[in-house]
C-alpha cells in the first residue's frame, strides 16, 4: 500500500462518512499540515465555478494548512446562499483546526445544483480531527471518490537532498467520468516536503499538469470544480528551490512523473471503460500539432469504441488525424496499433489476426509519426462501452 | 412518399445494388438531369479528403449533368492507385451516358482505407442507368445509406413563379454515426430547377449548410467524406435569380427550410439512437455565441446519456453552457427542459415527476435563454444510448 499524500513529511490526512453517500462510504476529507505551506493551483476554466473552486482560489496565495474536501455534492450552480454556506463551514473547520480560515482550501465533487450539506459536514468536523494521521492515506483518497473504482494514490522519491531528509512528493486523485470528452470532475491533491518559493513551485505545477491531466481531456471541457493543488511545507530543510537553482528540473521531473502516473490512473478508471489508450504522437512541426493530434485520436468516439470491440478499423485514426489542422501530410504519416505498422502513407498489408488478438489486451498503444519535425506528445484515454452509457444514464 | 431529389423537373435517379453491401440492399445511386446543371458544393475540411470528394471539388465549377454515389465503400485514405481508378470509373461512366466526363461528380461512404470496389462498380453501370427514372427517387435515396435506418427524403414549393413552372427544390441524405461528434459521412444532394446565378447559388446553399448540417456537427469533426451538392438545371424557366433579386431570399428560405428539415431526419437517426434533441439558444450577444452554447449542450455526452435515461440532471446543461467562452453570466441565464423551468439564475424548483414522465417521450427541446443579446441559434442531435457503442465497436 502507498503512503500517497502522507509520504512527504509532516502530512496527516483523514477521512470520513458524513452522510452525504448513502451507502456508508468516505465522503469527507482532510488534508492538515501543522508546518504552513506554500501552495499552488489549478483550476477549472469553466465560467461556471463551484463556490468550493471560488473559495480556494481567492485563498491559495495564502499560507496554507488544510485542504478540506467532499465528495457527493458538487457546491456549484446551487445559488448564492451556498457561498455563505461555504464561508461558514470553513470558518466553523477553523475555529476547530485553531488556524486562520484563510489558510483552508475547499474542493467539492458531486451533482450539480443542489444545496451544500452543510449540516452534515459540519457535524462531521470532531470525527474528521480526531481521524487525522500519517496513516490514514487511503481513507483521505476514499473520501474525495465519486463513481471512481478505485483511490488513486502516487509517491516518489526526488533525489533531492535536504539538511533534515530526501524531497517526496505525494498524491492523491479522483477520476472524471469517461475522461475525454468529459464534463465529469478530476481532482487531485499534492504534497511535498521541499522547501521551494512560490513562482518555482506554479511553474512546476503548469508543466506537470500540461502533460499530464491536460492530456486526459478535449476540448476545455472542464467541469465546474476540477482542481489541482500542491502543498510545500519544507519540512525536508533543503536549500530553497528558484526557477534557475540545479534543483529545479529534478523536482518539475519528478512531479511531472507523479502526475503523470495520476493520469493514468485516471485514465485507466474511465467511467465503464475496459481498457487504457496511450496516444504517442512523434515527429510534429511544433509542441501545439502534436498535442492535438494526441488528443483528437485518444478522444474519438469511434476509436474509442473500435477498441473496445477490437476492431483494427484505423481509417478512423487517420480520419482522426486528418480532422485536425495540425501541418500534417498524409504521404509521410506512419499509424502503428500494439506495435504493428498499419499505415504508412498508404494501407500496410498486416496479420490482421494478429493485430485483433492484440487489441483484446487492456492496454492499447497507438503510435502515430506525422514525420515533419522533432515534437512529441502523449495523450492518455480509455474505450467507450455500454457501460459508460448505463453509469451515466442512471447517475443523479 | 415524397419525390425527393426528383421534385424539381428534368432530374431522374436510379439506385441498384452492384455488389458492395453483401446484403443485397442499393449501394449504387445516380442523378441524372439531361440538361446541364450550374452547381454548388458544400465538402470536408478534413485534411485526409477522400478520392471521390477532391474529384467533386475539381469539376464542381463546371456544367455538371449526373452525379454518382456509392455506399459501402469511401474511397479514402486507401493509396494512390485509388485516384487513377476513380478517374477510370468516371470515363466509363461518361462514355456510357454519352457526356464529358467533367460534368460528372461523385461521392462516397463507407469504410476508409479499403481499394475501390472498381470491376463491381462499373460492373453496374449498365443497370444503373436503365434504371433510371423520375419515379426512382427512392431507390437513389437507399443507396447512400450506410448505418441510416431511413431514407431521408424532403421536397418543398419555393412559391417563385417561372414561365415554365413554379421553382422546386428536391433533396435526399444520408445520417453519419451518432453525428455529434462525428467522423461518420454525412451527405446530401439537392435539386432544383430555379435559374440562378453561381454566385446566389453558393451563397444560398452556404448560409442553408450553415443553419442545418453545420448544427447537427461539432468541432470541425468532419468526415474524409461529407459532402453537400446542389444542382440547379433551370428548367422552370424563371427569371434568373441574382443575389439582388427580390426572389434570392426567398429561394434561399425555401433551400434552407429543406436543409433543416434533411438535419432533423439525420439527427434523429443517429446510431443507436432512441430520442431527437433539440436545443434553442436565444438572448445571445453574437450569433458566434449561441452557436457554441447550442452545439456544446447538444453535443455534451452527459446531457445526451442522461436524455437517454430521463433523467433531469440539468446541472450537466449548465456545466456545458459554462465551458464555451460565450458572454454569458450565470445570474441571467434561464433554462427549460421539455417547456419546465428547472435554472433562472439559480436551481428551480419544479415537478420533477412531471418533467421525467415528459422526457420519456421521442423528442427533447431543450431552450436556453441567455438574457444579453438578440441572437439565436438552434441545433439538433440525438441521445446516446448503449446502442450506439454495440453498433460502432461492429461496424468493420
């Protein structure tokens, strides 16, 4: 079992069932560093966003302590009395962490549009203290699921020394419907040890994410609460890290890592998917071709599907392909599905036997070479089934 | 039954089946009006565009006489030799019916990536052209579909007087997958036998193609094979409709109100699809706008499962609303399911027994109303359904 959020030092971490899932599952929880952090943040673009969003965006240039989250409720398009809600529950989880209100972040997933169960978590803030350890982990990452099938933890080591101990960085995640195109909510919370000033730390954060979970979804089709935040205590004592220390590409690589194994575990707990796509695009005219190429693929619907019925149909890839205005010249285009060349200006002739029983595996790779310069991206996805259908016929 | 694209007068259609779809059913169509015809042509943007359209694209300026369509097959992104046959075919074709072999067009749809079916083809041209009648509408209409489980026909009186008749339109097309978002082909052809200039020809058909098929696609997704065409034979022998005549609006109301109305037939046809959607944007600052809103709600995969499940989730509406970029402000916006308020700044409260019981039924409006402009849009599409993913996960 991973240690997730609590790997870096001085992490605690908690969760609970406060009412809002009827089924008895975590639904609340809480992040709490004693030590402040540094904090920094991704948020939605949706116009409409959660009060919760609101909350921590108005709040993460702030030192910050706790990071309260719940799942079950999104707290968005639920009208204004919700945002008094919202600054009363923090200031009530203030009162009893004995820290400033402004050192809380607020995140939310869950239905749209009703009211915040303000009752119930606010009833659940003793339970939630009194739970807080180095232990609880995985509870925390329970506590923040929605129709995930699993929690998703990640931790790693960055080599970087410090007077006290190793730089870690940790996280925790939650998944987003069928990801791509997708309206569901990805969250995702990071801690870390490092001592690291703020403008290095945002510009960490934004690559990481670029190539990570902004490679999970389309389109800016982001749902009113999708949010990452990273917390630094510095706990690991290390010299600080700037935008120009040696240190700094160490730590942007290992969190890029970090959320990339996040996204794909996101990926791979697609809302009734099957299997988990990875889109490698090689050889583009710049960094923008690539990544929509990448992404245009991973989000057919009818790649999606093909895959999920085996089905070695790549005119749908290089349709795909093709309906991009990427620079891009059908003559040099290579197309590889598991490994096997299927396109190469023109049809390859292939074992198409072959090729199908290698579709029925739960990973599938599609390589694409636009062969016009030297950038490269990776998207990452997962199939469409029947099942996507049925989840979300039947959700709310 | 209606009379489609052989309405107008002097226009005859065939349609048989050479051999392409194994089951027998038309895969072959023709359009034939022995007087030559000035034409218009609506196709892809995709980079990848199949062999059939960029042979349509270069002869499209021309006096044009017969059109010929085969299903089954899309003559795309299959190498080539495939342009060399697609010439050939066209020359016996012209021999056959005694014409230049540049007044010909031709379209596709079908499998990409797939030699075209040549010999079976042309193999078929004999019986194609006996066939040939103005009763053979519908034979023509059966042979462009492909996963359609209709043929989409629509006719319509312009009221223009000609000295030879009053000016017709006649059409007929073809659906494409789930549409929205799509890579399927969507195709239409169109007849009339108005005399009217190139130019108000191009534009009538542009500002049609724009409030129709364009509403029923999203994101440029288009197909190596969508193609919309219109001939205009001028057998009504009216005066020439120039784009200043008071007759160039109402020509193109009438041409428009056919595109409409072949949009609905598809979008209501859509794979696997149990439900038309229906999504009115008014009160918008541009008509860039409402546009976008329209598209986005209608082409949302959470609103179009959760259409298909009944289920009055309408914060997936507002989510959708809120990640365009459109002028918009949450406070003003109201939005109403089958007629029932559920969003007017805030939730609403309203029967909600009532509102489900109303979205069981075959068809959905959903109308949004964005209190900052005059401008509206509507766009059309379908639900998605498990059916969809069993029908594409097949398709090969």
């Amino acid at each position: 079992m991973g240690k997730g959020i609590t790997y870096p030092l001085g992490f605690y971490a908690s969760g609970i069932n406060c009412g809002i899932k009827k089924n008895g599952k975590e639904d609340l929880s809480l992040i709490y560093s004693p030590s402040p952090c540094i904090a920094s943040g991704s948020f939605t673009t949706n116009q409409f966003k959660s009060y919760s969003v609101l909350w921590s965006i108005k709040n993460i240039k702030n030192d910050i302590k706790a990071v309260l989250i719940n799942s079950g409720n999104a707290n968005a398009c639920n009208g204004k009395e919700n945002w008094d809600l919202t600054v009363r529950l923090i200031e009530e989880l203030a009162l009893k962490l004995k820290i400033d209100k402004n050192s809380i972040l607020f995140s939310s997933t869950g239905i749209i549009g009703e009211r915040l169960p303000y009752e119930k978590i606010i009833n659940g803030f003793d339970r939630l203290i009194e739970n807080l350890s180095p232990q609880n982990n995985i509870l925390a990452a329970k506590g923040i699921m929605t129709t995930d099938t699993f929690p998703k933890e990640y931790e790693i080591n960055t080599g970087i020394s410090g007077r006290k101990k190793e730089v870690f960085i940790g996280g925790m995640a939650k998944g987003s419907g069928m990801i791509n195109p997708n309206m569901a909510t990805m969250l995702c919370f990071i801690t870390t040890d490092a001592v690291i000033d703020k403008k290095a730390l945002d510009i960490a954060l934004k690559e990481a994410v670029d190539e990570s979970f902004n490679m999970i979804t389309v389109d800016n089709d982001t749902s009113t609460n999708d949010s990452v935040i990273i917390l630094a205590n510095g706990l690991a004592r290390n010299k600080t890290i700037h935008i120009d220390s040696p240190e700094f590409d160490i730590f942007c690589n290992s969190l890029k890592k970090l959320c990339i194994e996040l996204a794909k575990k996101i990926a791979s707990d697609g809302e009734g998917s099957s299997k988990f796509i990875e889109v490698n695009v090689n050889g583009g005219w710049c960094k923008k071709d690539v990544r929509k190429v990448a992404k245009k693929v991973c989000g057919s619907l009818l790649v999606k599907t093909a895959i999920s019925g085996a089905n070695p149909n790549w005119g749908r890839i290089v349709a795909a392909i093709g309906s991009t205005n990427a620079r891009i010249d059908m003559k040099n285009i290579e197309v590889k599905i598991c490994g096997i060349t299927v396109f190469k200006g023109e049809p390859v002739e292939c074992d198409k036997e072959k090729l199908i029983k290698l579709m029925e595996n739960k990973e599938i790779k599609i390589e694409i070479d636009l062969k016009r310069g030297n950038f490269s991206a990776t998207a990452y996805g997962c199939d469409l089934t029947e099942d996507y259908v049925r989840i979300n016929k039947e959700y709310s």
